[in-house]
C-alpha cells in the first residue's frame, strides 16, 4: 500500500521540476488514423526551423498497446527528443475512438517541449514504416 502511495506521488512531483530545466509541459491533441488495436507504435514530432523553414525531427513519442482500467482504454507512452534536454517520462492518454471510424483514434498527449513557441507537424510510425508528414501543423 505505501508504495502505491509513493508512486502517486512520484508523477506530480517530477511534473513540477519539469519548467525548472527549461521545458514546459504542452498539450498536444493528436488524431491516429488507422490505429486499430495498436497499429501504429508511435509518432514523430517535427519542428520547423526558423533558419531554413524546413521540419526536423525533434521528439519521438512511443505508444503501448492499448490496455483498459477500470473500464476505460489508455495507451502508455514515452517522449524522447533529440536535442537530450528533456527528460523521460512514462505518461498515459486516453483513447477517444471516433464513432465513425473506430479504428482511428485521437489523445490528448501531454508533452515536455521548450518553452518557446514552435510549428509542429507529425509522422506516424509501426514495424512497416513511417507516414508522410502530417498536412496540419501545430503551435505549441
């Protein structure tokens, strides 16, 4: 019992250090066509760069398979960015399937990004490959 106390704990207090080093905790809906059950292992964050306008890979975000609790469908998933400056967190997202398209699927991802203001877009990944950059972008 008392572990379980700690490691409710450990999350919230490791969440407020995060801005401490230079990062902040952003919001990032995300919509994952063709998910099924898992089909899709993980997104890439890219970030467009202001010297050349072109995207680059900043952080890739590794998906679970989906898993139920107490009734409700999550997936577990890990941030890493390229540039080393933000730590590794295991966060959990719950899957909205779309009525229309249960295959599809959208999260609302909580992600460890620099404070200033970028333009986003994101690829999707699996064993089979990767996606095309997404048609939409993101300011966060």
């Amino acid at each position: 019992m008392r572990r379980i106390a700690l490691r409710a704990l450990a999350l919230p207090l490791a969440l407020l250090w995060l801005p401490v080093f230079g990062c902040t905790l952003k919001a990032l809906p995300i919509r994952l066509v063709g998910f099924h059950s898992g089909d899709v292992d993980g997104v890439w964050l890219w970030r467009l760069s202001p010297s050349d306008g072109h995207y680059v890979r900043a952080c890739r975000i590794a998906f679970s398979n989906p898993y139920y609790r107490n009734g409700v469908e999550l997936v577990s998933y890990d941030e890493y960015c390229l540039d080393g400056q933000y730590t590794k967190s295991t966060l959990e997202a719950q899957v909205e399937r779309l009525p229309s398209d249960p295959t599809s699927i959208t999260l609302q991802l909580v992600c460890q990004l620099p404070e200033q203001a970028s333009t986003y877009r994101a690829s999707a990944y699996n064993a089979a490959g990767e996606s095309a950059l997404s048609s939409s972008t993101i300011q966060l």
